[in-house]
C-alpha cells in the first residue's frame, strides 16, 4: 500500500485545477479527504512496521546510475508520515474558511498538495537520490508557496530560497559521495556497507554536508532568519510547511543519517552546541515579538533547536525525546497558526499590542488556543509536557553517550540551557493566552467563527490533551523509531507521572522561572528592549548578496569593452604557455626545434626577406589607408612569388588574383574614409606582434620538417592520374579527393557575397565621384581603351584555365578569379559587362556545385564522387567538371557582388535597375522584391 | 527497428551537410516568401529525422560512415555518424526548428536573407557535427560562421554592429589558429583524419600541435581564460540570433573539444590537468559575471561561460563515466539555454528592453512567458525533477569518482551562485514591483533593498496575500513567440522526468568516445 499512499497524493496534484475549477477555494475539503485515505492505506501496513518489519517497494528508475525507485516504510517513516498527512488533512479543511472569497486558490492547492506528495516522498524514500529529489521538491514548493501570487513574498522568499538551496546543493553533495564510496543509492544498502566501506575521513566530509542540508532546512543558527521571513506566507501554509512539516525535513535527516555519525563526537557537538543556542535565541527573540505569526516562527525555531540538541546527544532516549518532540509540536505548533489566522481573520490583526479580552467574544477559541499554549508551555496534563519531560531526561543522561566519555558536566550544562530555554518559552506561550484573551475587550462585533472554521484545530488540540493524559499510545512507534535510528529495542514508558524524578525538578524549575518572566515582564522588557529587535541576519545576507552582485560586475567588466585587445589577450596568454609547455616536453636538439633540413634555405630568400621586411615595416608605421592597402599587396605579392618559387604554381596564381582583387575592391572604400593623423602607435600591439611572429616562426619550425612525405602526398602523389584522370595533383585534391572542403570553401563566399547584397548599400550615393577620387579624367580614358583589349583576354585566359585545370594549373576558382579580374577593370575603367548578375551567378553557380554532388548517388556512387564520361570528340570527361564550373560561377559572383556593393562602381543603369534598385530602398525588404523580380 | 545503413551512408549523411544548402540557394532564389519561410522549418525537421534514424542504427555502439566521394578510408573526406554526432544533430536542429519559429514571430523571417544565412549557418553545424576530418571540421566551421557575421550585424543599431566588429576579429583570430594548428598538427602526422590521430597526442610535439587547434576552440567555446568576448557580443544583436548562436555556434566549439581531446590525448597527460583548471575557473568567473550583469542576455550569456565549464570538465575526469556525463550535460544545456534565451527574446521583444532594472513584475502580463522561465531555471540550476539535476548529477558522479575535490566542491558552490543568479532575473523581471511602480535607483546600492526587506519587514512579516486585493491580469501574450521557449522547458523537465533513456545513451556515447576503436576503424577501415 506503500506506493498507492505516495500515488495517491501525487496523482491528485494533476487533478487540483479541475477541482478548482468547480470548487473554488473548498477545494481543501477534497483534498483532506485524499490525504486521510493516503494516511489509512499508509495504516493498513502500520501493523506489520509495529512489529518491526520494514516494507520496502522498489521499481528499476534510472539505471545509468544504479537508481532504484524504492519507497521505505518503517518507524520513523511512519510517525513523520502520519504528521504529514494528518496535519496536511487539518490544514487543508482549514484553508477553505481561512481563505478570501478572492484569493486565486488554484496555484496554491496545487502547490500545497504537491508539497504534500513530496514531503511524503522525503520520509518514504529508500533511495538516496530519490530523497534528494524529494528534498529539493519541498524546497521549490515552499519558495513558490511564499512567494505567493504578489510581490510581498519575492524577496522572502528569494532568502529562503537561496538559503535552503545551499542546503540542498550540500545534500546533493552528501547523496552522491554517499553514493560513490558505498557504491550503492538505496539507503538500507548504505547503512549495512558503511562500516567496511566509508572511512572516517569519507564521514568527516559528508557529515557536514548532511548537517548543513539540515540546519538551513530546519532553520538553526546562522541559517534561522529564513523562516521568520517566509510568514509573509498565508497562514495555512506557515501552518503546514513552516511549522509541522517542511521544517521538519531537517530533523528527519539528522535522525535518518545519525546511525552513521554516532561514533562521531564532532557531529554530536556540532548538533547539541548549535541546537541549543537557536533553542534559547529563537525563545528569546519569540518573548520580544508583537506580531504572533512571527512569534509563533521563532518559536519554532526554538522548538527545531531543541530537536536538533536531543538528535545531537546520540542516546537512544534522547532520539526518542527528539521524534515525540516532532510529533507534540507538529500538533500544538498547527494547532496555534490556525487559531492565530482565526483570530487575525475574525479581530483583524495579529498585533499583540492591538489584541485583548477575545475570552469575552470567543471562548472556544480562547481554550483551544489555550490547550495549545499549555503544550508549549510545557504543562502538564498535554504531551508537550510528556516531550518536555523526556528532553530533560535525555539532556541530563548526556553522559551516557559513548561519545561524551561520561563526563557529567556535559549534561548539567545541556539541562540547565534546555531549562532557560523552557522557561522562556512558558514566558512567550504564556503571553500569547493572557495578551490576545485576557484584559478588556475592546472590539465590539466579534463572534466565535463557524465550527468548520475552528474544527480543523480542534482535533490537534485535543489530541494533544489525550495524548498528555495517556502518553503510552505512543510507546510503540516511538520504540520502533530509536530502532530505525540504530539502536536495540528498549521498552519506552512514556506517562505523565514518573513520580518525582530529576525531570520533574527541572520542569517545576521551568515553570517558574518562566512566570516569573512573564509577570514580571515589564522589568524583562526593559532589559531586552521593548520594541521587537530589527533583525540582523537578513541585512549580513542582504550585504553578502549584493556585495557578490557587485563584485560579479568588477568580474564581468571586460565584458563591456569592444577594445580587441582584451578579449584577445588570454588566448594570448595561452598560446605563449604552450610554446612554453612545447619547449619543454618536446624532445630534440635545441630545446624542441628539429635540426635544419639542408638544403632548405636557398639565397633567393634573402632577395625575398629584403623586399618583404621594409615592406611590412613601411605597412606598420604609414598613416595612409590607401598606402597601407597597397603595401599589403604588394607584400601578398612577394609571398606569391615566394610560393611560385617553392613550386606551388596553383596556390601562388591564387594569391596573387586575391591580392588583386583585394585592392581593387577596398581601394575605393578606403579612399572614402577621414585619414587618422592622430593614430596612436602602441607599443604593446607592437610587442605582441613582434612575439607572436617569433612564435609563429618558432611553432613552424618546431612542427615542419619532421618527416619524409606523407603516406598521403605519396598517395596522391602515385594514384592521382590513375584514378581521377588529371594530372594536375593540386587541383585533383580541390576537386575530387576532398571536393567537399571546396564546397564548403565556396559556400563560404556564396554566403560572404550573400551578407554583400544584405548590406543596404548606403553610402554608395556618389559612387562616380569615388572613381575621380582615385583616378583623373585622363586616366580613366585611357584605361577604358587598355581594358577593352584586357577584358577579352582574360575572359578567354579564364576559359582556358577552367579547362586545363584538371592537368595544368588552373580550375575553377583560379579562372573564376581571373574572370573576376576582368570584371574588376571593367569597373575601374567604368565599362558595364553584359554578364549575369552577382545574384544570379552565386545562385546558378552554388546550384550548380551542388547538383553535381548528387551525379554519384544517382549513378550508385558516393556523394561527390567525380563520374567519368567517354565523350566522343574530347575525351574522357569528369562530373568535377560540373563541380568546377560552379566554383567558377560563385568566385565571379562574389567579385561583382563585392564591387557592386563596395565600390558601387561599373554598373550602369541597366544592371543598376536589374539589381541594385536596393541602394535606393532603406531596408532589405524593399530590396528583396527588387532582387527577386 | 531496421534502419538501412547503406542508404544512411550514402544518401542521410552527406544531405545533413548538402540539404540546407540546397535549401539555402532555393530561398535564396525565392526572396522572402511563405515558401522560404516554410522550407526555413522543414530542414531542421528532415535533419531531425535523421538524427533519430541514426540514433537508432548507432545506439549499440554502431558508427555510420560516409566516405565522401568514395575514396578508401583515410584518403576521403569521411562523414561518420555515431552515436555522439547523431545525438548532437538531433539537439541542434531542434533548437534550429524552435529558434527559427521563434524568429518569425518575431518578424525576421521578413528579411529576405534572413532564411538562407541560417540555413547555409546550420549547414555548416551539422557538417561539423558528422565530419572526421579536421581540416573539413575547420571548413564546416567557417561555413557557419560567415553567415554568422551577417546575422550578428543584422540589427544595425551601433551597438550591434560594435559587437559584430569584435564578434568578427574574434572569430577570425579563432579560426586563423584553428587553421595554424591544422598545418602544425599536419606538419607532424601526415594527416589530418580524425581517427587517424587518434591517440597520437602521448607523442608530445603530436600534443603540442594539437594544442593550437584546442586552444583555438577553447576561443570558440569561450573558456576561460578566453571568455570575455562572448558576453561582450551575444547580448548585443536580435534576441533570435543570440538564441540561435547560443545553441550552435559556441556548441560546434564545444563538441570539437570534446572529440578532439578524447580522442587525441590519453587520459593522465597534461592536458588533464589544464583543462580541469579552465573549466573550474569558467564555471566561477561565468557565474560571477551572470551575478553582476544587468541584462537579461547579459546574465545568460555570462552563464554560457560557466556551464562550458561544467560540460567540458567530464572530458578528462574519470574517462568513460566522465564522457557520458559531458554528452548529457552538453544536449541539457543546450536545450535549456536556448529556452531561456528565447524567453528572455520574448521579454524583451514585448517590453522593448532587457535591463533588468527597468524591468520587473512580469508574471501578470506573461504568466506563459514566466512560466516558460521558472522551468527552465530550476533546470539550468540542476532541480530536480529537471534534466539539469541529472546532468549536475553526473558531472559530480565523475568528480567523485575521479577523487577530484577541486571539480566536486566548485560544481556544488557555483550551484548557489547560479541559483542566485536566476534569482536575481526571476526577482528582477518576474516578480517583483511592475516597473513603474518602482523608483529609479542605481541596482548595485543596497536601496535598492526597498523591493525586499522594507516592504517584508525587518520583523519578517508582512501583509498577509490572502486579503491582499489585486487587480486582474493583464494577459497579453503571443504564442508563438512564447511556446517555442516553453516547449524546450518541458521538453527538459520531460527528460528530467524519464531520464533514463537519454541517460543510456550519453552512457553508449561516453563509452564510445573513452575508447574510439569502432570509431577508427569505422573512418579508416575501407569504404562505406
């Protein structure tokens, strides 16, 4: 029934918006109903638990890391079950009345049940990760639920947030070390390889994590100020989550884990130190409050204090004390929120300072409240006393925990904190009775509320009382819970009366003490201060926050510059660490660099750096964008010839035509831009160039001339001709051997020649002038008869490059280049060419290229693959062919586009209407239906 | 299921790569148009299909290969679909289709060279997601970065195109080392095949070249110490862009990391110890930063630098376990970010502004919008039942099992710092005080408290919202522009919830990547 109980109030979550729909805010009542029937299928097992069977329910889950869905049910479960749905059903029949007519009740019954759900899965789970999910459930719930639907909640509950987060992260941390050295998730599992498997120093780190998951859960010191910040929540929902159930997640690990710690001293003194300060803190700051749900909150953080103190002391009776100290404040601390939204609904505040003689008006609140109050205090004949009674048992047997080596003082002093802190606590409980119902009435107008409005807290309270009356109801879940935290089976006795015991003595102690707190409170007050204390742990968080806010700026500053430099810098940093990590590692002469190949260095060379050197020093230091531009070239230049030298006659025509058509199309758009004068010349761009040309040389050295040819280049080298029918090997390796590099190099310019069109050619208004700012009149007249004998040429110079490509240098791109050039001084010379637009050349050109990729699948071939046709008249023929002739259409496109978007130069009218009617229209959309007509 | 591999090979494969550009040249013809627009969503929905037809022939550990232009092994350009690839195909061109329904609602798909720049863009993703050749990887990349250039400066607003320059000088500088690296990986082996140096990088100078081409993506992917541009570009274009670049320009980066490192250098060598250094320090400065920025974008973008960091650090912890849990983390985070990216377009297309502090209160007008939000955050911060938390899941899993104390704590403390970051954007633009509402006030001085604690009050209560009368919401939403985000949320918490099947695969993925040997053999044994 295990599985059906969770299911249950799972599945309902999904149903919670239909009945909202139709119930409106009684959706509540139905939802109670849920949670009684998931509590009785949870029943139904409770005889075999009580026994001191464990039900255990697993389904495979996620088996990449071993995760089993495995639902748990034993003692502790149980009890922390029980209090989930039972208190869960009380708050739910509760709400309905409590709620405005107005409020919007779907999100919030949707989040509570679904709290519900897994607050339930926290105590069922067996499986390590699945509590972890559970866990960070409860906490996304709890965010949600008070963050509400308004802006009141968001900063509560972006505290809250962020504090139970860190808890949640540092449980995530303990599940997966868990995890890793008992190499299993399911808990059982853990707890039975842990001796052999999980050394002190495994404990040492994951005990923290668990203890920081559960104090910021629970609320203790330093983490407490969440809780009182999250009352902003409605009152049903403090009442469920932040005071019977949520908070208790924190205690509910510590008892589950304790098994694992006890041997510990450190976790022993960690629990009982912190516990018992935020026992007696959180009284205190209760004594000091007006508003009773705030007060109510440090109450509770006093109450989770003391709970955290009885786990810390390891005994088997102080865990006792510790889960019936869970099950007495979960009924007595809902029962006084619900009395307290009661009240603050019917008199309309919840100051204290504001409320007096309710007794008068509303009796049966006033008992119940008073009930309650009682519990608190700690009064007997309520279970709170009988809780009370069993702390300070446990508090003063400290000494008989292995850890403490029996020295006595440990549990005089654990006692007598645990006194001040029950007196204080009898002082604030006390003045919530005697403030809100005592003295005179001065409202007029105030009825009981309906008895559907007050039952809801009726029944805790009065369980409280039967339970106080015969306290041995609880004797058996209690024993089976210190079994499920580790220890033998003891015979508990809870009762009201252990006759006059050392417990007693400390309980009367108590009780005074604390009416004297509370009838002399004005000197109390004076001492403490009469206003409630601005709390200061939300402002230490609010300057930690904002100061990491302000320092994550100082960090993300280099975010905000465009300056190159900056961003580029750390790749700088790198590569001179590998250069460095390279001269190290690399073995060989000269600290990594290979010895030189004789022969490689040639006496041309020199000819060659004495060229390239002024060059490149006159490129670095002119104030001319134009100077600088032709300078470049004319380096390009020298490198080509360099290249043709070294016998690579195909890369250096390459280079050459681009260094060409570089000039001719940026010259013109330079010339148009202001010369800087006022350029700075930094040195540090100059050391860095400087380092990074030695490097670069460095790197070339240290990674050429290692080897003999390739396997490769023999390859290509031997089987070119053979296979592809060109012996030009160059352009066999462009055009079938790796065919998709250069169709992927041609996308590219398609794609640069595509973002040319994009650019609404704005400044290209006067683009005759641009052409007289470069060239005068005379000039250009004799140009324009140069190029009508020059133009022709090329074009059959390209042709004939196309063809021959495949065996002489040549193909595709070099022709398209060279038809490219022609296109260029038709353009400086201001003649128009009756050839195919830059759209329609790109278009047709990258079509083409790809058409020709599909001939080999067609054919039963690979994709790319160069099919060979036998043509009768000239030979054997390649589809590359047709790869080839759409690079060529692409290289010519994007040169038009270039210089028809750059230069705005060469065109007449007739192409300017065909194409261009863009450089008129001011958005790309206009220029689209031009383009595309 | 039966899957014909041979047609996978020879048609699937190489139309991956082909197919968008086909696409492209159409749209290209077609201008903007309906039919462009709609051939703009059909592509990554066929590239989708074969994704999953090869997850499904790869998931036994399976590789597909295409020997492009039927050259033997080791001489061709080889298009191989594994596991990995195929995973990664699937992820991208999901972001693609939901990026570009997004675009189009937010009115791009009217720029006529809006559709075929993405499509030859997502051409060149998806070719580097299945090439094997290094050199071809470095051409795939260039092909979707050229329209990247393009798209970036798009928008046309000064800022925009400052960001362009650098974005531009950046990925030039990027891929003239990736280029350098190339001629220096192939000056020392002979060959740029993938597989072929596989497991060369123990040779040290085969490693130190090999570390030109890593740190050239490291630039790509914006690791530290090579982050600062990202943050300085991403935020500045059309929110779509920076969506669509988010889930694939810096993801090629990432993913060559991934395979390259694994499959070049061998677990214990230096490399190890630089990466996990870079990554730690990503994951601190990205979530430093996200914490001190102003903008939506701003955050987001800053929160890419510290995720890459979590993603990549499995890369040399605790070698196959480690693997599986970068695979994970890699497709989670992606789907993830770009659905915050895209919910912050959203904001910041219907509010006309993503400073958070002239933002705030949004959950009334946008309740899909934020919700859309809410999910995707607790993703990205690892909550269960979220695909984060398994991801984050993982990555501790390996530091653990790597005995890595460094990885396992910075994983878990920088958690809070992402928490607090998406804190700091669902407090700022979400919740909250409407703007309006709210005075102008400088956000970094503590006055600007007044959202919180003033109001909740220093005693910790406040009103109590049950009583509290609010005005009915003004719900103004449109839904495409809001779904796609949404729809990538869910599908993270679906995956959140059912994890095991993705799980299994990055699991099959990560063993694959820990030892290549079906992989080399695959590329370099004979024909398709």
């Amino acid at each position: 029934m295990l599985v059906a109980s969770l299911a249950l109030v799972g599945l309902t979550t999904f149903f919670v918006p239909l009945l909202v729909r139709y119930l409106g805010r009684f959706t509540g009542y139905p939802l109670a109903v849920v949670f009684l029937a998931s509590a009785a299928l949870l029943l139904v097992d409770s005889p075999e638990v009580m026994s001191g069977e464990t039900i255990v329910q697993s389904w495979q889950w996620v088996a990449a890391f071993d995760v089993q869905f495995t639902l748990r049910l034993n003692g502790l479960a149980l009890l922390f079950a029980m209090l989930v749905l039972g208190v869960g059903a009380l708050v739910l029949s509760y709400a309905p009345q409590y709620l405005d007519p107005s409020y919007e009740v779907g999100r919030l019954y949707t989040v509570l049940n679904l709290f519900a759900a897994a607050m339930l899965g926290i105590v069922l789970s067996g499986d390590l990760i699945l509590l972890l999910v559970f866990w960070e459930v409860t906490t996304l719930c709890s965010f949600l639920l008070v963050a509400g639907n308004g802006t009141a909640g968001a900063w509560a509950a972006t505290r809250a947030l962020v504090i139970t987060g860190i808890g949640g992260l540092s449980l995530f941390g303990a599940v997966v070390l868990l995890a890793v050295k008992t190499q299993t998730t399911d808990i059982a599992t853990v707890f039975a390889v842990a001796p052999e498997r999980l050394t002190t120093t495994d404990l040492a780190i994951i005990g923290p994590l668990i203890v920081l998951a559960a104090f910021t859960k629970s609320a203790q010191l330093p983490f407490h100020f969440w809780l009182p910040g999250a009352m902003v929540a409605i009152t049903p929902v403090s009442a469920y989550l932040h005071a019977a159930t949520l908070v208790k997640a924190g205690i509910y690990l510590l008892l589950l884990f304790s098994p694992l710690f006890l041997d510990m001293p450190a976790w022993n003194l960690t629990l009982m130190t912190f516990g018992l300060a935020t026992a007696v803190f959180g009284a205190f700051q209760a004594l000091r409050q007006r508003d009773l749900k705030s007060l109510l909150a440090y109450s509770t953080v006093s109450q989770l204090g003391t709970m955290v103190a009885l786990v810390g002391v390891g005994t088997s009776a102080a865990l006792a004390a510790a889960a019936l100290l869970v099950a007495a404040h979960a009924l007595f601390k809902a029962t006084l929120f619900m009395l307290v939204g009661i009240v603050d609904r019917e008199a309309g505040s919840r100051d204290l300072a504001e409320l007096s003689g309710l007794w008068r008006a509303m009796p049966i609140t006033a008992a119940l409240t008073g009930l309650a109050a009682m519990s608190m205090a700690g009064l007997p004949p309520l279970v709170g006393f009988v809780a009370k009674e069993e702390a300070f048992y446990s508090f003063l047997d400290t000494p008989q925990a292995s850890w403490t080596a029996g020295q006595e003082w440990t549990g005089i002093v654990a006692a007598a904190i645990a006194v001040l802190g029950a007196a204080l606590t009898f002082a604030y409980s006390a003045r919530i009775f005697g403030g809100v119902f005592f003295g005179p009435l001065t409202q007029r107008k105030l009825y009981e509320p309906s008895w559907l409005f007050l039952a809801p807290a009726f029944v805790p309270a009065v369980a409280g009382l039967v339970l106080g009356v015969a306290p041995g109801l609880l004797n058996g879940i209690i024993d089976r819970t210190t079994v499920d935290v580790g220890f033998a089976m003891v015979q508990s006795d809870l009762s009201l009366w252990h006759g006059f015991s050392t417990a007693l003595i400390l309980s009367i102690i108590a009780i005074t003490l604390g009416s004297i707190l509370h009838f002399r409170r004005r000197w109390v007050m004076r001492w403490l201060g009469e206003e409630p204390p601005t709390p200061i742990a939300p402002l230490i968080f609010d300057r930690i926050w904002y100061g990491t806010l302000r320092f994550g700026a100082k960090v993300g500053r280099s975010a905000h510059t465009t300056s190159v430099g900056v961003h580029l810098f750390g790749v700088g940093v790198l590569l001179l660490g590998l250069a460095i990590i390279g001269f190290v590692v690399i073995p060989g002469a000269g600290g990594g660099l290979p010895a030189m190949i004789p022969g490689s260095a040639q006496p041309v060379d020199i000819a060659i750096l004495a060229l390239l050197v002024p060059a490149v020093v006159f490129l670095a230091r002119t104030r001319s964008a134009i100077a600088a531009l032709v300078l470049a070239g004319f380096v390009g230049l020298i490198i080509a010839v360099w290249l043709l030298l070294l016998g690579a006659p195909d890369v250096a025509l390459t280079l050459l035509l681009v260094e060409f058509l570089t000039v001719v199309v940026a010259a013109p758009v330079l010339s148009r831009l202001p010369v800087h004068r006022d350029i700075g010349r930094s040195t540090t761009a100059a050391i860095s160039a400087i380092v990074v040309g030695v490097v670069s040389g460095l790197a070339v050295w240290a990674f050429t001339g290692r080897r003999e040819a390739s396997d490769l280049s023999e390859y290509f080298l031997a089987e070119a001709e053979e296979l592809t029918g060109g012996t030009n090997v160059v352009n066999t390796i462009l055009v079938d051997f790796r065919g998709l590099d250069t169709l992927g190099e041609v996308t590219v310019l398609f794609a640069a020649a595509l973002g040319l069109l994009a650019a609404t050619a704005v400044t290209i208004r006067a683009r005759q002038d641009a052409v007289t700012e470069v060239l005068g009149a005379g000039e250009r007249a004799v140009l324009r008869v140069g190029a009508r004998v020059v133009i022709p040429l090329l074009f059959i110079a390209a042709l004939v490059l196309f063809w021959r490509g495949h065996d002489e240098p040549g193909g595709g791109f070099i022709a398209g280049l060279v038809a490219g050039a022609a296109v260029a001084v038709a353009s400086i010379a201001g003649i128009s060419l009756r050839i195919p637009s830059a759209f329609a050349l790109l278009a047709s050109g990258l079509a083409i290229a790809l058409a020709s990729a599909f001939i080999g699948p067609l054919v039963g071939g690979a994709a790319l693959e160069p099919i060979k046709v036998d043509v009768p008249v000239v030979g054997s023929l390649t589809s590359s062919l047709i790869f080839d002739l759409g690079v060529l259409l692409i290289v010519v496109g994007l040169v038009r586009a270039a210089l028809e978007r750059l230069d705005g130069l060469g065109m007449d009218d007739e192409d300017a209407s065909e194409d261009g009617s863009g450089d008129d229209a001011p958005s790309a959309t206009n220029q689209a239906t031009g383009v595309a007509s | 299921m039966n899957i014909d591999i041979a047609f996978l090979s020879t048609w699937a494969l190489p139309l991956v790569f082909l197919g968008p550009l086909i696409a492209a040249v159409i749209t290209f013809v077609l201008g903007a148009s309906a039919v462009s627009r709609f051939i703009g969503l059909l592509v990554p929905l066929g590239v989708f299909a074969v994704s999953i037809a090869l997850v499904i022939a790869t998931m036994d550990g399976q590789v597909v290969v295409s020997q492009i232009a039927g050259w033997p092994g080791g001489v061709a350009i080889a298009f191989v679909g594994d596991l990995f690839s195929a995973l990664m195909l699937g992820v991208s061109s999901l972001l693609v289709f939901t990026s570009m329904v997004f675009s189009y609602a937010a009115g791009l798909g009217i720029d006529r060279w809006f559709v075929p720049a993405v499509l030859v863009m997502t051409g060149g993703v998806y070719g580097a997601y299945v090439t094997a050749d290094l050199f071809n990887l470095f051409v795939m990349v260039e092909v979707a970065l050229l329209p990247s250039y393009i798209l970036m400066s798009r928008r046309g607003t000064l800022t925009a195109l400052r960001a362009a320059r650098l974005y531009l000088i950046v990925n030039l500088t990027a891929s003239t080392l990736f280029l350098a690296g190339l001629g220096a990986v192939y000056g020392v082996t002979g060959t740029v095949n993938m597989a072929a140096l596989a497991g060369l990088g123990v040779l040290p100078v085969v490693g130190v070249a090999t570390g030109v081409v890593v740190i050239a993506l490291s630039l790509k992917a914006a690791l530290v110490p090579t982050h600062s541009w990202l943050p300085a570009t991403y935020p500045y274009t059309s929110p779509a862009v920076t969506a669509l670049f988010s889930g694939l320009l810096t993801k090629i980066g990432v993913y060559a990391l991934v395979r390259i490192i694994s499959l070049v250098y061998e677990p214990g060598q230096l490399v190890t110890v630089i990466v996990v250094l870079a990554c730690v320090a990503s994951m601190v400065i990205g979530v430093l930063g996200a914490l001190g920025e102003g903008t939506i974008r701003g955050v987001l973008t800053f929160h890419m630098i510290s995720q890459v960091g979590y993603i990549l650090v499995g890369v040399v912890l605790a070698g196959a376990v480690g693997l599986a849990a970068v695979v994970f983390y890699l497709i989670h985070h992606t789907i993830v970010k770009t659905s915050l990216f895209l919910t912050g377009g959203t904001v910041e297309h219907e509010e006309g502004t993503g400073i958070i502090k002239r933002l705030g209160g949004l959950a009334r007008a946008h309740p899909v919008a934020s919700l859309a939000f809410l999910l995707a955050a607790l993703s990205l911060t690892g909550i269960p039942p979220f695909s984060g938390f398994w991801a984050k899941l993982g990555v501790l899993n390996a530091a653990a099992d790597a005995g890595s104390v460094l990885v396992f704590a910075a994983a878990l403390i920088v958690s809070v710092g992402t928490l607090g970051s998406m804190l700091k954007l669902g407090s700022g633009v979400f919740w909250g005080t409407p703007k309006g509402m709210r005075e102008e006030e400088d956000e970094e001085t503590p006055s600007d408290v007044t959202v919180g604690p003033e109001t909740v009050g220093a005693t910790g209560v406040a009103i109590d919202v049950a009583t509290a009368v609010e005005a009915p919401p003004v719900t103004r939403w449109r839904p495409l522009l809001v779904i796609p985000g949404l729809a990538l949320a869910l599908i993270s918490l679906g995956i959140g919830l059912y994890p095991e099947w993705l799980l299994a695969l990055s699991d099959t993925a990560g063993q694959s990547l820990s030892e290549p040997t079906a992989y080399v053999t695959a590329v370099l044994g004979g024909g398709s």
